[in-house]
C-alpha cells in the first residue's frame, strides 16, 4: 500500500481523569470514597490479553463528557465534581497516594492546542493537591 493510502484511525478526542497508584487494595479504595472508579487493577494481576502483570494498583474515576468536547477545562470541571461527593475522603485519598489530574488529548497532527484553565480551576486542584500530568498526542494522518 502507497504510504499516501495507509491512514491512522485514530480519532480526534480529549478526556481527564483522577488516578492514584501504588501498593494498595483497589476494592479498600472504592469502599474508602463510596464512588466506583471508572477502572481500577491490583498490583500483581495479569494484565488482559497479555502475560505480564500490573506493577502496582491504579483506581482511575474519568470525566463523563463526551471525549469530543475539546475544552478540557470541562473534563477537569466533571472529575473536580465527582470528587466533590465526598471531598475530605479524595483530599487525604490524594495527598496519601499522590493523585494526579490526567489530560488526554489527539490533536490533529497540524494543529497548535492550547491549554488554560480559570483561576478557580486551578484552586480545586490545588485543595485536592494534584500533581497535573499532560499526555497529548498527535497521531499522524500520513503514516
């Protein structure tokens, strides 16, 4: 195939999500915060579909916006008010086990994105002490 026919099928989407990792019981965590994570996996279980196993648990709760929204201020807004259910459990949950605000974003491979959040943003992260971790992509149209 000319390499001007072969397309990434990846599609254009952002999304945020809260995320804690270490040596814990996932199912300790959910119970601790009466929220169901939106994944979850224990240190030392097979990893689905391959033979090796999760270095350490993770409990993630992500944003319920549509991944095509591409302001991520939403997604973080969306995650902050989950949290807020039950913020003093997430608050010592976070500052415990070092949480973090994931982004996750596709760009268009040509595209320059930017990113800023309000300064009330900016100060729920800070009561929740979350490091903020950036992933962004910029899948290639070409390839």
């Amino acid at each position: 195939m000319a390499q001007s026919q072969r397309k990434v099928n990846r599609r254009i989407e952002y999304y945020a999500y809260f995320s804690v990792s270490g040596s814990f019981d996932p199912v300790e965590i959910t119970k601790r915060t009466g929220t169901v994570p939106t994944r979850c996996s224990r240190e030392g279980d097979r990893i689905t579909g391959s033979q090796q196993r999760y270095k350490c648990s993770r409990w993630s709760l992500h944003s319920r916006i549509e991944k095509t929204d591409s302001d991520l201020e939403h997604h973080v807004v969306d995650v902050l008010n989950q949290l807020d259910a039950n913020s003093d459990v997430f608050k010592q949950l976070s500052v415990e086990l070092d949480g973090v605000m994931q982004l996750v974003a596709y760009f268009n491979y040509d595209s320059s994105p930017g990113l800023s959040f309000g300064e009330r943003v900016i100060r729920r992260l800070a009561e929740y002490s979350l490091y903020l971790d950036c992933d962004f992509y910029y899948p290639r149209s070409d390839k």
